[in-house]
C-alpha cells in the first residue's frame, strides 16, 4: 500500500533538522534523499516512506 502524503509530511517534519532534505514519488512510494546533488546515488537515499519508521 501506497504512502499517504500526510505520512510523507509527518516524516519531513521529523526530519526538518536536518539540511537538504527532499523526496521524490516514484511508483506509488515516496523515496526521500539526503544531501543536494544534482545525480541522485544510491547512497543519497535514506529510505522509503514505508522503510523510516
């Protein structure tokens, strides 16, 4: 089942701390990344909506 964009909200505002944090939705998910690159790596992404909490 698909993330909500409410959970996705709930999950920024969790994570407003810290800097250059953004998401992309991609096949019904959300997929968050960290950190500003213009080509986005594996080892950018912190998780899924559904992998967080």
């Amino acid at each position: 089942m698909p993330s909500s964009r409410e959970y996705l909200d709930f999950l920024l505002e969790q994570l407003s701390e810290l800097d250059d944090v953004s998401y992309r939705a991609m096949m019904g998910e959300y997929i968050l990344y960290f950190g500003k690159t213009t080509k986005r790596r594996r080892s950018d992404v912190i998780g899924t909506c559904q992998t967080i909490f």
